[in-house]
C-alpha cells in the first residue's frame, strides 16, 4: 500500500505500566497482538493501516469507563471501534492509543413495542437488531451496505437506502449513554418522541466520529413492518432521465421508502457478481411502503414519471424472494464493483445535494468521469441527492490514487458549488477535513474545536479526526 493518511501525526509514547493495568484489569480481553491491532488501525478507506498499540473488548459501560480513565491517567488515546466499516479513515490510529472493540457489548438492553422504541449496546449490528425485533412485528430500518454496528451508525449519522421515508441516525437516535474523556458517564434525551428541553446532547454525538466520547447505549426510534411491500427496477437512457423521474417523483410527494441509483458499469459489476441479468443501463430501483392499496398507487404514480423520462421495462417484483435478490444485489454492490478491477481499492465518494440540483450534478460528474483513466461506478441513495462515487485505483500506482484524489475534488468542490455537502453520510473521518473547513466555515469550525476542547482538553479521543486541534 502506498497511501499514507493525511496529514501527518505524532504517535504518543505507550507506557508499559498502561498495559500492565489494562491487563490486570482485563486479561485475555486486552490483545497486542500484531493482527488483532492492524485489524483495528485500518477501516474500507484506502489508506495504509496505522495500528493502535492495544486493543481491549470491552463487555459493558464500566469497562469502557475503566479503559477511558487509565488511558487518560497515561495521557493515551482512545478510539472506539464498532464493525471497521467506515471508509474515511475514521479508525486509523494517527496517534497510537488503545482501540476499545465494542462487539461484545451487542445486547438489547429493552424493546418497548407499545412507544416504538428499543434500547441496545453499541455493538449491535443492524441486522443482528433486525433479527431480534423480528417477532415482535417492528423493524429498525437504517441500513448502510455493510452490517455496521449502532454504535457506528450512530458515531458517523449514518443512512442508506431507506432514508428518503424513514430518516437518517439523526432523526433515529432519541436519547444515548456515553463515556466522556475524563471517565463520567453522560446520559442524554429520554423515551418520549420529542423535547425542547436544553441543548440537544443527543444530536451533539451523533455524528461525532469517537471525538467526544465512547457511547455504550442508545435509544432508537423503531417502525411496524408495512403491511404490504412492493419493489420494481426500471431503465433508462441516460442518467440525466433517471435522476429526472427521482426528482419528479419526489416534488410529487410520493412517500416512497427506496429509490436507488446505479450506473451502466455498476449494473455491469452486479450481474457479474450476483449472477442476474439486468440490462447495462442506468437504473433504478424502487420499494415501496404502506397498504396494499397505498403500494399499489404509488407504483403507478411512479411508473407513470419513469414513463415521462423514457423510462423502459419497468418490471415488478412482488415475492419477498425476488425483492431480496434484488436488494442484496444492490446492498454488494460495492464488493461487485472492487470486482471489476481485481486487486483494486476504493476511492470512495458521497457528496449530497438539494434535490432540484441533483440532475445537473450527476450530469456534470459523469462527464468527468468519462474522462477519466479509472472505472469510477455511480451509486446513489438519489431519493435524498446523495450519490457515492467508487474510483478503482491499483494500490501500487500513486498516479491512480493521485486522479482519484483529483476526481473526488472537483465532485465535492461542485457539489459544495450547489449548496450541497461534502459528504451525505460517510462523515469526515481523515479524508474531508480540509473540505469541512469550506464547507462549515472558519466560525463553525472553531465552534466545533472549543465544544471538542471543552469535552476533551487532552485531545484523547480519536485524536487527529474531523478536524485540526490547533486552529
Ligand atoms: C460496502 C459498504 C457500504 C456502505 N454503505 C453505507 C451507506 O449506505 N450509508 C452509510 O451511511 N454508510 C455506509 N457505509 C459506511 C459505514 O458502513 C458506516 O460509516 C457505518 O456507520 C460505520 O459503522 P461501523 O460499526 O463499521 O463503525 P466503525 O467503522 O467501526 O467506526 C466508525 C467511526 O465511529 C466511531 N465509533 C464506532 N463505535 C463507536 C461508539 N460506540 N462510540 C463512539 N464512537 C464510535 C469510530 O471511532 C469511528 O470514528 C458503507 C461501508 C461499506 C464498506
């Protein structure tokens, strides 16, 4: 790998008396090994792993809190690791420190059917939840491609297919427990669907990338399964009809749960991969939520706003067999896509834009990706204007992981042109730190450094992420 993460970091000293604590305390649950540790300094970015210097798994809040406060007694930093799936660099260890492995804290503390709420521990992974509400005729729907854990999902403001209905983490997360830097526990929101009461805490962490603390319970909105589900795919000419039909159907208010984006090349990459036959052309695919008589009518509607932007086969999928071969499709789509190019990784991209900016954004960035030496596949949670972009660079050419990075900054820069942002989902992590700064603005961004100092005047958690310490 030839990718060192930006920007350049000191590793702070490790003391062996940390590890003889930590080890007291923890036993085989704390691991040095060389594997366990490069497993934990890397994440789906592109950079080279910077490894923490231990790992500890931990089993509950007071373990978590006993790691933060030694660490904090050694001036050590600490990292919360949930499943590795982000792809910014959000858990490279710029700075050394112990990563806290959060995947035995998996339980579901409580389910309350009757307010639609659940409690979990962070290391839940969305669809180990999905699996234990599944009796009880309610579902989480937040689902970004990889089985991320909650903690994560609630660590970046994640999303995904379903956020054009449901919402993103933002809108989900009613209340959360964390531990803070220096080792106290903080409890944020409640129960109850909505409060004017003091600052939002709760919105303060989501989204906070590890910097403010280690969050080890949150409290999720939950949602009945719909009575009837109906999916279809649908191709078009261009990608500009595509996005047209999206937007089209959005300013109708169509209240439709899905509609996903994927370019000629993905579709390429998931035939290969999943073994079907759709036709190589930009399409997209549609789910749709309510009653039975509510699906039906949002399918015509949107059939007929497909059929106004030269939309062509519009084809159901009824059985729950077929609607989950399609999604799974779309859900490994970004696995099919490494697949076109072997040996490859991802330079991944995801900007968002108001809606009625969409067309022209897309239309603009295929251009220069056409243009481009790289296979860079388009897929896109298009229902809310956010669109990823994968460009496959050989890891051993820095030329190619150079164009990647030219590519990636004329998308955001456009899309930050359009009043859009620099990422719809992802979160910052190490790679969009600079771009953050043109987004959020010079104020903003202190802002955000006097709450990160006030919380964290060591700079221990996840030191070195969203943005610079010193201004
Ligand atoms: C194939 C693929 C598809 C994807 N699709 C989507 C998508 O559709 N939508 C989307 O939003 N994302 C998507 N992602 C990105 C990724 O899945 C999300 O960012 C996810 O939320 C990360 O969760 P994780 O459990 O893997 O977290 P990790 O990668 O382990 O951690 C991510 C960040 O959260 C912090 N963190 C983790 N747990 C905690 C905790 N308990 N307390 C405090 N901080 C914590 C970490 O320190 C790190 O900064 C995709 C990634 C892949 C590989």
């Amino acid at each position: 790998m030839n990718h060192p993460a930006p920007p350049a970091s000191v590793r702070r000293p490790f003391p062996a008396e940390l590890l003889s604590a930590l080890k007291s305390l923890f036993g085989e649950r704390v691991s040095i090994a060389e594997a366990v540790r490069a497993n934990h300094g890397r994440d789906e970015s592109p950079f080279d792993p910077q490894l923490p210097d231990a790992v500890v798994f931990a089993r509950n809040t007071e373990d978590v809190q006993a790691v933060v406060r030694l660490c904090a007694q050694y001036d050590v930093p600490v990292i919360p690791y949930g499943n590795g799936s982000s792809l910014e660099g959000h858990l490279l260890a710029v700075q050394g420190g112990v990563s806290i492995d959060l995947s035995e804290m998996n339980r579901v503390l409580s389910i309350n059917a009757e307010d639609l709420t659940v409690t979990v521990e962070p290391g839940i992974s969305r669809k180990q939840l999905n699996e234990a509400l599944r009796d009880t005729g309610l579902f989480f729907p937040i689902d970004p491609g990889a089985d991320a854990s909650i903690g994560g999902m609630t660590a970046t403001r994640a999303s995904g297919t379903n956020a054009v209905r449901y919402g993103t983490m933002r809108e989900n997360v009613l209340g959360l427990c964390a531990v803070l830097a220096d080792g106290r526990v903080i409890r944020t929101g409640t129960r109850a669907r909505k409060s004017s009461a003091g600052y939002d805490l709760t919105r303060l962490f989501v989204g906070s990338e590890g910097t403010l603390g280690v969050i080890t319970e949150i409290t999720l909105r939950l949602y009945p399964q719909p009575e009837a589900v109906s999916a279809a795919i649908c191709a078009f000419p261009s990608m500009e009809s595509a996005v047209r039909a999206v937007i089209e159907t959005i300013q109708i208010g169509v209240p439709i749960a899905r509609v996903e984006f994927v370019d000629a090349l993905a579709i390429r990459a998931i035939n290969r991969h999943s073994n079907l036959t759709l036709r190589e052309a930009p399409t997209l695919f549609f789910e749709f939520h309510g009653t039975a008589a509510g699906v039906q009518e949002q399918a015509e509607l949107v059939q007929e706003m497909a059929a106004q932007n030269a939309g062509e086969g519009f084809e159901w999928a009824t059985r729950p067999e077929d609607r989950s071969r399609l999604w799974n499709a779309r859900h490994n789509a970004y696995f099919a896509m490494l697949q076109l190019k072997p040996g490859c990784r991802a330079v991944t991209t995801d900007v968002c834009v108001p809606i009625s900016r969409l067309a022209e954004c897309v239309v603009e960035t295929e251009k220069d990706l056409k243009a481009s030496s790289l296979p860079c596949p388009i897929v896109g949670h298009v229902g809310d204007g956010n669109f990823h972009v994968a460009m496959l660079i050989d890891p051993q050419r820095p030329e190619e992981f150079a164009e990647a990075e030219r590519l990636n900054h004329r998308i955001v820069q456009r899309a930050l042109r359009m009043a859009g942002t620099c990422t719809g989902e992802h979160g910052v992590g190490l790679h969009k730190i600079d771009f953050l700064v043109e987004e959020a603005g010079p104020v903003a961004i202190d802002t955000m450094r006097a709450i990160k100092h006030a919380l964290d005047p060591r700079n221990l958690m996840n030191p070195g992420k969203i943005f610079s310490w010193a201004a």
